[in-house]
C-alpha cells in the first residue's frame, strides 16, 4: 500500500509535520508513506483553461494520483485551516481533480485542548466539494490536544492510549482503502433473522442501532451510499450529532462550555 502525507501548513515549525513523521515512521511496516510540503506552492490564481499549472503544483498532483490515499495533517489558524493549505486544495479541484474518489485520512494536533477540530470540520466539507469529490475516513477524528507535551525528544507520541487510538484510526483507513479497490467485502448473513433492522446509518439510525445493540437486539444496519460516504444528513452538517449516557451530564457540559453565556 502506498500513502502520502500532506504537511496542511507552510510554517517551518509544525507539530503536524512531527505528527506526519511519527506515523511515517510507526506505520512503516504496514505501507510506503512518503511526505509532502505545500510551501513550495504558489498562491492559487485562476488561470485560462489552457495555461499549463505550476511544476510544484503538476508535481503534487501526479504524488496524489499515484498513492492508494492520503493523510493530511490539519493545523487550526483562527478556527479554519491554514490559507496555504486552502490554495493547495484551489489548485488541485479548479483543472485538474486528483482528489476525487481518493480516500483521504484527516488528522491534527494543536497547543491547546480542541485538537484542530474546527479546521477538520470544515476541511471535511471543503473535501466533499463538487471538483474535490474525496472519499473521507468517515469518523475516527484523530484529534492531538496540548502537541508539545504529546511528544519525546525523539519525536514519538508518549501516551499509549493516544497512539492506540491512532493505530485504530489507521487500520480503519487502512480498510477504507481496500474496501475502495474491492478488496473487502461484508460479511452479511441475509438469511438471518434479526431482531431490529434499521434503514439508514445517519446520526438517527446509528444511535437507534448503537442503542437496540446495547438492549441485546441483534441488529442489522442497511445503508444505500457507498462505503466512505455514510452519515446521511449528520455526515453533511458537519457532523453535529452528540452521544452520552447522562443526559444532565452533557447539560451541564454545554452550559459550562458556553459560560458566561446563558444556553436553554
């Protein structure tokens, strides 16, 4: 399996970039991943359809072609993502679309606690643009929270909580991609009887799912979109759905994340 790795920032310091090198290294038995800068590309300017595209950008493009997927390390500037990485995403959706259908792994890490998660948000929408067209990891946010304390001076992750999660989120993109060439298949007993079938893995029917399976149903979930593209409308929202066990616990949550401001 070949990956490449997208540096999202132009910054000469980034624990994205360390993040990327971690993995670069750690999964090293399980695929060829090489990495790429962005720096190096130009501000993206609209050009008349028959202008050539910059050898950086034509580069970058034939990388994104030639890989089985992509890993992009998503920095946070002010809620969004880095311009540069922004233009990246111009320049390759505006001519040319090596993007489309290609299976993409977000992660991110940042100094404080969110962990890059409005920038993943928005560059999952911005990656299921018409022109983009990618295949997104669906769920397993890998999300770094406080990035200089997550690394040793060799540049590997510290908490094995951490890099468990990350090997999980790995193997399921891993899965994505085969699933992309027709190399799984799902393992569905259609002549079984089933407790509880459930039409639609949205935010909806995922929760009803997760919830008759917990009351012992055995349960069966039907989705009519291509693997990589469930989520129904949770999916194009942004992903605003929210799960708990206590439901005055997450009350409080909100209140507190929304102090000093009053919410219903």
């Amino acid at each position: 399996m070949k990956l490449l790795e997208i540096v999202g920032t132009n910054a000469d310091k980034s624990y994205n970039r360390e993040l990327l090198q971690y993995m670069q290294h750690h999964f090293q038995r399980n695929a060829t991943i090489d990495l790429s800068e962005i720096g190096q590309l130009p501000l993206f300017k609209e050009q008349p359809q028959d202008c050539s595209l910059p050898e950086s950008v034509q580069k970058l493009a034939n990388q994104i072609s030639g890989a089985d997927g992509v890993i992009i390390g998503v920095p946070e500037y002010d809620h969004s993502i880095p311009a540069a990485l922004k233009s990246m995403i111009e320049w390759l959706s505006c001519t040319i679309h090596p993007f489309a259908g290609k299976p993409i792994m977000i992660v991110g890490t940042s100094l404080g606690i969110q962990g890059t998660s409005r920038a993943q948000d928005e560059i999952r929408r911005i990656l299921n643009a018409p022109g983009v067209g990618a295949t997104v990891l669906p769920g397993n946010e890998f999300m770094l929270s406080f990035a200089p304390k997550a690394f040793d001076q060799s540049g590997d992750l510290v908490d094995r909580h951490t890099i468990s999660f990350l090997e999980s989120c790995f193997k399921h993109f891993q899965q994505l991609i085969e699933s992309q060439k027709g190399h799984l298949a799902l393992n569905v007993d259609w002549n079984a009887n089933y407790d509880v079938v459930v039409l639609g893995f949205g935010g909806a029917g995922a929760s009803a799912a997760r919830f008759a399976a917990d009351k012992g149903a055995k349960t069966l979930i039907v989705e009519a979109a291509p693997f990589g593209r469930e989520g129904g409308n949770t999916r194009y929202s942004a992903q605003h759905v929210v799960m708990g066990e206590n439901l005055a616990d997450l009350t409080d949550y909100y209140h507190n994340l929304n102090r000093p401001f009053v919410t219903p």
